[in-house]
C-alpha cells in the first residue's frame, strides 16, 4: 500500500532522530566542563567519564528492549512517544543535578528513553515505503541525526552546558506533540488484528535458531560502528596516547566525525542501490573503517589538521548505520521485526561497556595506542565479515511476511 503522507512523516521522524542523536552526543560534547561542574579532579576525568558513558549505554540496552517488545505489541509510534518523554525529562533534570551519581541516574533514564527512537522510526518507515526507497530514507534520517550531533558540537563551545541540556529537553517535548496524529503502518495494524499470531516475543525470537542466528550475525555486523565511537568520544586522550605533541580539541574532533558520517549515511545507500547489495554496502564501510584506524600509525608526525581528517574518515566509515538498520528489519518479520532490530541495536551498543575498557587494556598490554588500534579494528573486522558471509541478502525483500512461521509465506496466504 502506498501511503500520500510518506515524506511528511519521513520529515518527522527525522526531526525526532535529530533531537535524539543530540542528546546522545551531548555529554561528549559537555563531558570536560560537566565533570569540572561536578567537581571531578582531572586525573579522574576519564574513569569517571567511562562511568558515565557506561550508564547510558545500559540505559540503551534495556530500553532499546523494552521499546522493541513495546513496539510490536502496541506499536511502533506510542513506543517512540513514551521513549521521548521519559528522556525529555531526564535530560532537563540533568540540567539541575549537581551530583555525580545522580548525573549518572539521569543519563541512564536518558539512555532508556533514547534507545528506541531509531528503530521504532526505520521499522515504521520500512513498512510503509517500497523496498527501492527505504535505503535512501535510512540515510535521510540517519543524516538528521548526524545534523543533531553536529548542532551539540558546535554550540557546544558556545553555550553554558546545562542550557544544552535544557534546549535538548524542551525540543523533544515539542517534537512528541507534533507526532500526536501519526498512525502505525498498515501491516502492524493486520498483525495486531490476528489474535494467534505472538507479537515482540523476547523468548520466541532466542528459542527460534533461524531468529536467533539472524540476532547474532546482524549484532556482530554492527558493533565496528560503537567501536568507531570509541575513539571519538575519547579523541584528546587518543591523540595524546598515538604520540601527538599538539591537543586537539574534542568539540572540532566531533565535528569533523559528523561530516563523514553525514556523507557516509548516503554514501553507503547508493553503493547499495548500485551493486543491489546491502551486504556490499556494510563490507565496504568495514574495509574503510580498517584503512581509517590504521592512519593512527603516522603518531608523532600527526598535527591536529590530519588527526582530524582521520575521524572525518572514521565518521565516513560509520555512516553506514542508517542502512544496516534496513537490513535489520527487513530480515525479520512484522511480529517480532521492532522487538529483534531493537535488541540488536541494544546487544551492539552494550558492546561499548566493554569497547571502553578493552581498548585501554591493549593500550596497556602492547604499552602502544596505535598497535592496540590496529588489533582491535582487525578483530571487529574480522568478525564483520565472517558475519556478513551468513546473512541473506534484504534488497527488494517484501516486508509482508511472519516470523518465527513461515517467513516465505506472506500475510495473505495465511488466511
């Protein structure tokens, strides 16, 4: 079915995907002046950071879960308003705590709220737009988040931490009554109608073998993706550690990320389109995210000009994101579609937990942050690929299928 008011809805989602990816920026844009606001010692900064970032990465993990069940019990839309509520009111009460457990509270509701947005929206858009225009609307919206980031990191230098955190708030409150009138797409609405099918079954979706393959290659495919994050959200400590004599600043080092990965969100849909590949696309922004990693090798005769160029090719290799996730929810079907591309976007980014420390540890281990950059980006690629090789090219795919049944078998036939 064709939907008239795709683009107005398109537009919307957008919008909300903007507003989340600002906040998910936010404290890496505010991290130094919050933790000084939250009188942290310096020596301290990075272990109290991780903490902090450690948090809201469990914050997304559980409620990109719980938004997925929710999502395809009760819909895609009323689980992505109550997901903005919730961290719309989390991150205005940061803007008042000044104590650094409750600060970490907060960013953890925030990452509750925050986890849904993204695939609740691709999952909707998915199913209402034709197969030849969900990789480029992947990328639009993924585009308007990359917008969100860019628009924390530049008034990031500008603005009073705790008026970011308001300004962050307050937008989503608004952008949650735009989205009032929105309604869930026509395939949900036939499956919500059929009593005997399960919907958002967490169990069903492990206890399934083919389900539960698809969870686990998809999840390794795109964690690259937060390890890439990695070096972003710790860009003056990994400058410093690759043997850079010149600072860098953590405000134009985000910037320069975010005009890759808005490049990359439409780059890797059109070499998609192109080869009729999403898994091609993915390949190519894991070879590239290789090449990027390994310029961390020049060390001391790297100004802040190239280091900054090298997380511009970083973020390039990252925009392949807003795609992957077409290809997550294309390959599972309307009952458990929201509930399994969710849970995949949670399981990577709690991969970030542990992304955090490991690469500190090599760091540690080979007494060298570049030889400890080049292993860990070998051994994600490696399992990027290996995943890529098990699962079933998506391009053209219907979405009208069920699964955990026959995932051959459109809604028609099972009438």
């Amino acid at each position: 079915m064709k939907y008239k008011n795709y683009k107005f809805i398109l537009f919307f989602l957008s919008i909300g995907y903007l507003i989340d990816f600002y906040d998910l920026t936010l404290f890496a844009v505010v991290r130094i002046p919050v933790l000084k606001s939250l009188g942290v010692p310096e020596e301290d900064f990075m272990r109290v950071g991780s903490y902090m970032f450690n948090a809201q990465a469990l914050g997304l993990v559980l409620g990109g879960i719980l938004s997925g069940i929710w999502s395809d019990k009760f819909g895609r839309l009323s689980a992505v308003r109550i997901g903005i509520l919730i961290y719309s009111v989390a991150i205005i009460t940061n803007a008042y705590v000044t104590d650094i457990t409750l600060f970490t509270i907060m960013r953890f509701l925030a990452g509750i709220g925050l986890a849904g947005e993204f695939a609740a929206s691709i999952t909707l858009l998915s199913e209402i737009l034709p197969a030849e225009k969900r990789g480029f609307a992947s990328g639009f919206v993924y585009s308007f988040g990359i917008i969100g980031g860019m628009l924390a990191a530049y008034i990031g230098s500008a603005l009073h931490w705790q008026i970011m955190f308001l300004i962050g708030g307050i937008a989503g409150i608004i952008i949650l009554l735009a989205r009032i009138s929105f309604a869930d797409s026509i395939l949900f609405k036939n499956v919500k109608a059929q009593a005997n099918i399960s919907r958002g079954n967490l169990k069903n979706l492990i206890l399934n073998k083919n389900s539960f393959l698809k969870v686990i290659t998809l999840t390794l495919s795109i964690i690259p993706f937060w390890f890439m994050a990695f070096f972003i959200n710790f860009s003056p400590e990994v400058a410093k550690s690759v043997g850079m004599k010149e600072p860098v600043n953590q405000s134009i080092s985000l910037a320069f990320y975010f005009v890759g990965a808005f490049s990359g969100s439409y780059l890797f849909p059109y070499i998609a389109k192109l080869t009729a590949s999403r898994k091609f696309a993915v390949l190519s922004a894991l070879i590239l995210m290789l090449c990027a990693i390994s310029l961390f090798g020049l060390g001391n005769t790297l100004n802040a000009k190239s280091f900054y160029c090298i997380l511009l090719l970083i973020g390039l290799a990252s925009g392949y994101s807003g795609l992957f996730m077409v290809f997550a929810v294309e390959s599972f079907g309307t009952n458990q579609r929201s509930t399994a591309a969710s849970l995949i976007s949670s399981m990577a980014r709690c991969s970030l937990v542990g992304i955090n420390s490991f690469v500190p540890w090599l760091a540690f281990l080979f007494s060298d942050m570049w030889i400890a950059s080049i292993v860990a980006a070998g051994l994600f690629f490696i399992f990027g690929v290996l995943s890529l090789y098990f699962i079933k090219e998506t391009s053209n795919k219907s979405m009208d299928f069920y699964e955990g049944l026959n995932e051959n078998i459109p809604k028609k036939s099972l009438n």
